[in-house]
C-alpha cells in the first residue's frame, strides 16, 4: 500500500491547485465572452473554485487510487484523467445547464483540457516518479 499512500499524499495540493486554475479560468472565459470586467467575476470564480473543490477531491481520490491500484505508467494514467475529467465536466454542463450534448460549450473543454493536465502533472506524476524509485523499476 505504499503505492497507494504516495499517490494521495498528492491529492490535496493538486486539487487545490486545480480548482484555483478553474476558478481563475473560467472567470477569464466568462470576462472574455462578456467584453466586461466586474465584481460578478469573483462570485464566477468562487463558485467555480467550490465546485471544482468538491468534485475533485473524491474525484481525485478514485483517480489516483485506480492508478496506484492499476500501477498504470505515466501515458495510461494522463490518459485516464484527461477522459474522466472531461466526462464529468460535460455530465456536470448537462446537469446544471445544458439540455443536450448539442448545447455544450466548448469553453469548459478549454477550462477543463488544462485542468486535467495541471492535475494529472501535480499529482500522479511525481507520485509514479517516486514509487518508480522505490520499486527500481
């Protein structure tokens, strides 16, 4: 279990990064899209920071466990985060907003593609170098 205890002694500070890209992301979207700049884009990037918060955490946490789990190396593990973030920012678009795939925007892949790589790099990565060093594989 070694494996398992490096891969989410990274969780906390990549979902904290994370969510703080997100927040920081899709208020810059939202300024862009609106031509404007106002105080609503910090309740934006709020809102965004709590739920990606909250999604991420136990998100994060089943998504390092498969790769500890899995020992997946670095490609199959980016891989297996890009496609399940995605998939859960466009289940969460659909839910909260949307009515149909044909009305999802792509401004949360932009967010959301970013994200999943800032994640991926601040915690499975450094968690697959360490135990790579370990295992002396």
């Amino acid at each position: 279990m070694p494996r398992l205890r490096q891969h989410l002694a990274h969780l906390l500070p990549a979902t904290l990064i994370t969510a703080c890209f997100a927040a920081v992301a899709h208020a810059i979207a939202v300024a862009v899209a609106a031509r404007s700049v106002g105080s609503e884009l910090l309740l934006i990037g709020g809102l965004s920071f709590v739920v990606t918060l909250v999604l991420a955490l136990p998100g994060g946490a089943v998504l390092l466990a498969v790769t500890a789990l899995l020992r997946l190396k670095p490609w199959a593990s980016l891989l297996l985060f890009v496609l399940t973030i995605q998939a859960i920012a466009i289940g969460v678009e659909l839910y909260l907003f949307e009515s149909s795939v044909a009305d999802i925007s792509w401004v949360y892949g932009v967010i959301t593609l970013p994200a999943s790589l800032l994640a991926w790099r601040v915690s499975a990565y450094p968690a697959y170098k360490q135990t790579r060093g370990i295992d002396g594989a």
